[in-house]
C-alpha cells in the first residue's frame, strides 16, 4: 500500500527549481506565422531538487528516504521552502465557500477578517486537502468576509464546503518523476545527488 512522507525536516537543500506546465497544443502556420493554441485543461507542478555533497553519515540519511519513496509508488509532501509564508495579512480563519468544481480556476472562501483588505497578495501558496495552489491576483475579503481566489493550477477537485485553507507552510503531494534515483560519490568521499519530482495527481 502506498504511503504519503512529510519531507524529513532534516534534510535540507540548496536550489529547489519549480516548473508550473499546462497542457496547451500550439499550432503555427508555416505560411502567415499565425498562431493557434488549444487548452487541454491539464496543469502540473513539478519540482527539481538539488543538495549540497556531503559526508557518507550525512548523506545516508537522504539516500535512505528517497529509496522509501520506491520509485515513485510511495510520495511527499512538499512545498516551496523559500515562499512557506504567505506575504499577504491572511487576517481570518479562511475556509472554502460553497461549490468548488475540479477544474475551476477560481476558488470562492469565506471566515477571512470582514473587509480584510490584502489577506493574500499575488504570487502567495495556499493548500487546500493537499493541492497546492499559487494565487495570481491579490486577494481583499467583503463585508460578509468571503473572497474569490484565482489560482494555479485549476482545482484539483471538487473542494467541498468548509475546508481548512492552509495559508502558511502549503504544500502538494509530489512523486519521483521517474522510477531512478542517482547517488554520487567521489574521490574525497563527498556524497551527492539531485532528485526531479512530479505533482502526484
């Protein structure tokens, strides 16, 4: 049966590359240079880890937790560790509003401080169950404290009425991208690897 980690709070490392892919076919015409997209709905994050070279005892303990994730049958938690806090007030006890379809672009909330203004500001992570969503606008609360958010990537289901929105710390669920991991060593027994992950959908 497959397991779901939190990321080691142990295990630190130095660069974290983010790439946010959505599924859009794009035709250019080879006479008019006219350009043509298609959107398939389809967005995923994925994430390239990489970690400084280490001593053996050191890196033993990486080594061993990314064996754990067996090839990508077993996943983690993980979110951008340089973005954990929400740059905006994030005034309230925010929880999802209403009906919130997989596939919407927006998410509707409510519990934020009645007419907050700047509860979240654009480029902000929140979670929602475990989908990790970046805000694109910034965020103000009305005067019955609810608000629309716009998020990436679309929802990634239908998130049901009083939900915890996680504002602080989000994180999604990831998968190794492929099935290998790469374990270096040299000369002066220094221990090194980098790992790519997926978005576990």
């Amino acid at each position: 049966m497959a397991t779901t980690y939190d990321w080691p709070a142990g295990i630190c490392f130095t660069d974290c590359t983010l790439t946010a892919r959505s599924a859009v076919g794009v035709a250019t015409s080879p006479y008019s240079f006219a350009r043509e997209t298609q959107d398939w709905g389809g967005d995923r994050w994925s994430m390239s880890l990489q970690f400084l070279r280490q001593p053996r005892a050191d890196a033993a303990i990486l080594e061993a937790f990314l064996l754990k994730l067996r090839g990508g049958v077993n996943k983690v938690r993980l979110g951008d560790p340089w973005c954990s806090l929400v740059r905006g007030s994030k005034d309230g006890t925010p929880l999802s509003a209403g009906m919130n379809v997989a596939g919407a672009t927006t998410l509707n909330t409510k519990g934020w401080t009645i007419s907050a203004t700047g509860v979240l500001l654009q480029n902000d992570y929140i979670q929602v169950e475990d989908s990790l969503y970046r805000v694109l606008d910034d965020v103000d609360a009305d005067g019955g404290g609810n608000a629309t958010i716009e998020v990436w990537p679309r929802l990634r289901k239908a998130h049901a009425e009083g939900l915890t929105i996680t504002t602080d710390n989000a994180r999604g669920v990831f998968a190794l991208a492929e099935p290998t991991v790469t374990f270096s060593r040299n000369a002066i027994e220094l221990f090194g690897t980098q790992v790519d992950l997926v978005e576990a959908l």
